[in-house]
C-alpha cells in the first residue's frame, strides 16, 4: 500500500506546467485516453436460453438430427436427415406426423407436423466474416450441446453447393440440421457438412446457402406474381447453367 502511494506522489510530481517530465503514472492514462482510443465495451452476450427454445432433437430408427422450429408446425432440418424416410420420427421425445415437406434444393427441409412449438426462432440478415454464431446440437449421440465459433469464411463450389459458408468450430454427426443463430438469436444457416471431407486432420463447419422462397417459409400457396417471378430466376438459372455446360 505504501509502494502504491508513493508511485502515485512521485507520479504527480513528474507533471511539469511545459508537459509531462518523465513517465507516466496508470492514473493519467486513464483520465487523458482520447475518446477514440477508449476501452472497447464487452459485446452483449448471445441469449443462447431463448434460442435453445426452439431447438429440436430429431430421433429416427436409423441417425439423430437436430432441428428448429420457424412455426407453430413447420420445423427447419438439413435435407439428408430424411434421407431414410419419415416414419418412425419423434421430435423432442414426442412422436410426430410429417404432412407436409418442403425442399430448396441446398439440402434443407421444411418439415410441416402433427405437433405444436410453442417458441420458433426467425430468419436474420446474411453474417459477415468474423461474426459470432453458435448452434444447439446433438453431436456424437448427445443431447444440447452448445457450439460457439466465427464465421471463417466462404467458398464457391464444394460438393457442387455454391456459396458455402465456413464456421471455425467442431460440429459432428448429429449436428446436422441445428440452426446457426446470429448473436441475436436469428437463423443465419443450417449445419450441412464438414468441410474438407474426407477429414484432412482439420476441418470446419460447412453451411449451405438457405435457398427457401418466402412462401415456403411463410407455409403459403405463391401469389400469381410471385409465382411468375420465380419461374423467371428458375429460367434465368437454367439459362446459366447450360452456357456453363458448354464452355467446358
């Protein structure tokens, strides 16, 4: 305490009417850091409890996925979950009837059921690199397991999905289908795959672009002019892909 004290009289005596004499004392940095320099804030921390609410285990006779619901029916897992069939399933220990499917062609599925989820997450806007995200899965036949990475970054063309974004954390089986949540509890992406496959001894979280039309969200039928626009993107890619068919 008395070392303490002294530093901090011999601390103001090095303070000069031209300027500062000598070193500077911790107390004077704190009160002459300029505003732009200030100590950064710690970022609120995501609700990962609210989050979890919605978040779904899907057991099958043969694997076990996870799932989020996005309506008071519909639940959002990977496509692959179902690639067995949809018989047998519970949801959350509850056994449940699938009435209605819904795909996008990036391996996810829109799953309409028999069952009622009372807490449903919403989708939020496109992450930047860098950006914390997390997941409620169930990896290696766990149940709610809490990942937390960044998203690493992007890349083109992997196992023919195109804008696929990389997440540095260790997902694994079971993990499929998991909701990746924004730090404000929104759905940015759905856990796919492990990037790269086979396993080189490293690898990341891959997560394919959400390719859903609003009405398939919504669980809608298309307005007329909804419809027509779609049709003209589905032409549009069509067009696309036969040019790149033939400049190979």
């Amino acid at each position: 305490m008395k070392g303490l004290l002294l530093w901090g009289v011999l601390g103001l005596g090095l303070f000069t009417r031209s300027g500062v004499a000598g070193p500077l004392p911790p107390l004077y940095f704190a009160m002459n850091m300029p505003s732009h320099a200030a100590p950064l804030a710690l970022a609120a921390e995501p609700d990962y409890a609210q989050a979890k609410l919605s978040t779904i285990r899907i057991e099958t006779p043969n694997l076990v996925c996870s799932a989020t619901a996005i309506g008071p029916h519909q639940v959002l897992t990977a496509e692959h979950c179902t690639a067995k069939g949809l018989d047998g399933w519970r949801m959350n220990t509850r056994n449940v009837v699938i009435t209605h499917v819904e795909l996008d062609g990036n391996d996810h599925v829109i799953l309409t059921t028999d069952l009622f989820f009372e807490h449903t997450a919403k989708f939020g806007a496109r992450p930047k690199q860098g950006d914390v995200v997390f997941s409620h899965g169930n990896p290696a036949l766990t149940s709610d397991i809490l990942l937390v990475g960044r998203v690493a970054g992007w890349v083109d063309n992997y196992e023919d999905y195109k804008d696929v974004m990389l997440l540095d954390r260790n997902d694994w089986y079971g993990c499929s289908g998991a909701a990746v949540f924004n730090t404000k509890g929104e759905i940015v992406g759905v856990v796919n795959a492990l990037y790269p496959w086979p396993n080189k001894g490293w690898r990341l979280s891959a997560v394919f672009k959400l390719d859903f039309t609003p009405w398939q969200i919504e669980g809608r039928d298309p307005t007329e002019a909804e419809s027509y626009a779609q049709f003209a993107r589905d032409l549009l890619e069509l067009q696309r892909h036969i040019r790149s068919i033939s400049l190979h």
